[in-house]
C-alpha cells in the first residue's frame, strides 16, 4: 500500500482538509496512474454534503482525472508507463449482465462502481476519487488521452464532456439537426461546442441574458432568454433535440412545448426534488422526454479522439488544492467559466 496526499470531507458540509489515504499497489490488470489535474464536478458538491443520500465519509471526491502511468501490472495490455491517461465516473462493473455484454456497462444491472464514494466489488472498501496525487484503476475503466489535448482543459471531458456528447450521439444529432441546450455551465458549454461540430445548428437557452456573448463565442448560432415567456412562443415547435443541463428547479413542460414533431429532450442535469411533468406537454407532438448519463467507457474514447479531431477542450479556471472550499462555493454562485480544475501539484508540494 502507498500512502498518499488527498483532501476529503470528514462528514456531510465539511469543508475538504489535507487527507492521508492508501492507494494499493497495482495488481495484474491494474495501473498505478500519478494524478496530474482533476476537474471539479457539481455532483462533488451534492456527495460531498450528503444532498443526495448514502454518502461514505470520510469521502475523496473528483471523477475527471487525467495522470500519466506510474506502474504497470504483469500482465496489463493497454498501457505503457509513462503513457498519459484519464479516469472517469466509474472504474468497475459486474461485466456479466446484458449492459455489460452489450457495451453499456454504464447502466450496469448491478450499478456501476463509482471512482468515488462508492464501495469496491469484492472487498467492499469505500473509492477515493481524484482529489488525491494518485489512483490504480483496472485498466479496462481507463481511457487514453489523445496528444493534441491540452492536459488540464482534457479533464472535464471525461464527465461534462461524455456526459453531453452521449445523448447527442444516441439521438442522431447530424448536420442540420436544431438542437436546444438548456443552461450554460460546466456541462452546457460542452453542449455546444460537441453539438456545433456535429453540424447542428445549436441555440443556447439560458435565464441570463448576461451568457449572451458567451453562447454565441462558444459556437452556438442563437441565444434566447427565458425569463422573457415571450421566447417559448416564439420557439415552439422549433428543436428536434433539447440538451437540459439544468439542476435547478424548472419548469419542463415549457421546454417540451419548444419540440417539434417527435423531438427528445434529454435530461443531464439533476434537479435534487422531482418536478411534474404533463402528459399533454408529450402527447400532442409525440415528443419524448428521456434521461441520459455519462456513456460507456468504448464510447468515452471515442468522444476524446472527437474532441481531439475537433480541437474541442473544456473552458477552465486552474486552481490549487487549497482553493478547493471556494471554489465550491463560487459554483453554487455560478461564478465559473466553466469548470474549475485542480492542478496536483499543488498537492505534492
């Protein structure tokens, strides 16, 4: 075992602190990755405070790591020392069930093993995420990072960025197709960027009026406020995709209406009390509202090497360790473009 510099949340509402966890050493299908930066996810907030139950303490959050391959075991296949890495949502699944065998092991029967607060299959001891100087992860949950990607900016792919990019790809988002995204932070301005290189014209719809020049910077060919009530008239019947980032309350019956025959929106954000939903929103366009989460760990490769292709990163603020307490609470304000990430070695001293 090797121990190793982390900063966690003692219990639901404390602020992270300095942390000492071990990390094993890597096992024969495992590699020991020396963590560069891990971007800052919203649910870190929601686990880190125990808002969505069940949370394990003491808790390391961080599921956007991007390391380089300290150690390799025997018989590892994928990677190399030295190699340049990433490591997402999840680093284990039961590989039995029919998601599993069919290349979905993300919707895993037995629900998938998160990188943290979640319990390791077999042992039972609790995940410590990327908040921490190192990981060792099966390498079948590890992804590769092109070479073209910026480092830092790389890290929030692995989970704002497949997050978006897998109900783009499963709702046949092509050249041409309108699509809607819901909401300008961390995972909407992913949004965008993915949806713009896949052709779609792409409107941003926002409460701020102030994320107009933003939108549109970030490659989205209309911005529509909607706090003006006059905009879901005006746009009814318009999207055959609406991306819904938001985790707020809202009203998704106002954006359903925005569908156009046979229209999906798809929800990514998580809204932390259930919101109604009318059959007659649904029924008159044979709209459809559907749920996504992140994809696949084949298909999370295949959003990298997209991203590289396109020349798609996420928009960051590098932070240190010890900012981590305020940068929480700048999310909660919506003071970030668009993600924070951590820089490691402002861990190791």
């Amino acid at each position: 075992m090797r121990p190793t510099p982390a900063y966690a949340a003692a219990n639901a509402g404390a602020p992270l602190v300095p942390f000492t966890i071990e990390r094993r050493e890597p096992g024969p299908h495992e590699v020991l990755i020396d963590i560069l930066y891990c971007g800052v996810c919203h649910s870190d907030i929601h686990q880190a405070r125990d808002e969505w139950g069940g949370s394990i303490f003491p808790m390391v959050p961080g599921h956007e790591i991007v390391g380089r391959v300290a150690q390799a075991g025997a018989q590892v296949s994928r990677f190399k020392v030295g190699e340049v890495v990433g490591v997402g949502v999840f680093v284990d699944t039961c590989r039995q069930c029919p998601s599993c065998k069919g290349g979905d092991e993300q919707y895993c029967d037995e629900g998938m093993t998160g990188t943290y607060n979640a319990r390791e299959r077999g042992t039972g001891a609790p995940t410590y995420g990327g908040y921490s100087t190192r990981i060792t992860v099966n390498e079948d949950y590890v992804l590769r990072i092109p070479e073209s990607l910026p480092l830092d900016r790389a890290a929030p792919l692995l989970c704002a960025g497949i997050t978006t990019y897998s109900p783009l790809k499963y709702f046949g988002t092509k050249p041409g197709s309108e699509v809607a995204v819901v909401g300008l932070g961390g995972l909407g301005h992913m949004a965008v960027k993915l949806a713009r290189a896949m052709g779609a014209n792409v409107t941003v719809l926002s409460t701020s009026e102030s994320k107009r020049d933003d939108a549109i910077a970030l490659g989205a060919h209309a911005f529509a406020a909607t706090r003006d009530r006059g905009t879901f008239k005006r746009l009814a019947n318009r999207f055959d995709l609406i991306i819904d980032t938001v985790s707020a309350d809202h009203d998704y019956n106002a954006y359903l209406s925005l569908l156009r025959l046979n229209g999906v929106m798809v929800l990514v954000g998580l809204p932390d009390k259930a919101l109604p939903v009318s059959a007659f929103a649904l029924v008159g366009k044979r709209r459809s509202l559907a749920g996504s989460m992140v994809g696949s760990i084949g298909e999370t490769q295949e959003m990298l090497d997209f991203c590289a292709e396109h020349g798609i990163a996420s928009d960051i603020e590098l932070i240190r360790i010890d900012q981590i307490n305020e940068a929480y609470e700048r999310m909660l304000k919506a003071d970030v473009r668009y993600r924070f990430v951590i820089d490691m070695a402002s861990l190791r001293g």
